[in-house]
C-alpha cells in the first residue's frame, strides 16, 4: 500500500478521454431514453469508485509488478478504447457510435475499458482489484448494451 506516481496514471489514462468528452459531447443525444434497472448503475458507480481509487491507494503494489503480459494486454485495451474514441469524434461526434459494435465486439468502449480494469486485476494478482473490476464491468456492460438497443 503507498501512492506512486503509477497509481495515479492508470486511472488518468481511461479518465482523459472522458474528460474531453465533457467539452466536446455529441451533437445529437436523445432527449430521453429509459435506464437500466437502478441495480446496474449502483453496480457500475461502485466498481468506477473502485478502479479509480483503489490503483491509487495501492500505487506502490501496481509499481512493484514487472511489466508482463497482463500489463501489455492492459495498453493494448487502452490504444483500442483511444482509437474507439477517435472514431466518435472522426464521425462528427454522434451519439450512436459511442455504442456501436467495432470489429464484431458489442459497445467496444465499455468492453475494453473494463478488460482494462480486469487485466490490471490480473497483473497485480489481487482480488481486492478484480471484485470491483468485474462490478463496474456488469454494471457498464448492461448498461451501455441498454443505450445501444435503443439508439441503433
């Protein structure tokens, strides 16, 4: 347990996205569209609070492991959520394509952000990283999926 300098970019680099996302949302949201169950948004939340914090928290175990395959497959999630957003913004910004399948896999930018999470679970061999990896992973899932049905 201890920060590091590591613990604090992991999170910054699946966060960063988001945050230009904020000043560049898409240009047609729907005015409405109906939520998953509330246990599915309590699931996602929880789990984000933990992957966020957690690397943080334990940035010195997570800066300890020698890099591996875990670690590799971490930044090759990471390259394909970027490239998952570039296209978002290549396409003008439209809502729908933050949902669209990539390469035959459904809502690739909630998937590959949560194979982030599981994966660095996985490197650091620690439960205490993959239990609210695979909350926030059902809850994301469930409802991007939900989002998707409703605007393809």
């Amino acid at each position: 347990m201890g920060l590091h300098l590591v613990g604090f970019i992991i999170p910054i680099l699946v966060l960063l996205p988001n945050l230009i996302f904020i000043l560049f949302p898409p240009r047609d949201t729907p005015k409405s569209l109906p939520s998953s169950p509330l246990i599915f948004t309590l699931l996602e939340r929880a789990g984000q609070a933990a992957c966020f914090t957690l690397p943080i928290v334990f940035g010195r175990l997570i800066a300890s492991q020698p890099p591996g395959l875990a670690a590799i497959c971490m930044a090759l999630c990471l390259l394909i959520y970027y490239g998952c957003w570039g296209r978002y913004y290549w396409s003008g910004r439209t809502f729908a394509v933050l949902f669209q399948p990539w390469l035959g896999i459904p809502v690739p930018m909630s998937v590959f952000p949560a194979l982030y999470f599981l994966l660095l679970g996985a490197w650091v061999q620690s439960w205490l990283f993959v239990v609210p990896a695979c909350l926030f992973t059902v809850g994301h899932l469930v409802n991007s999926w939900s989002v998707y049905r409703q605007v393809r």
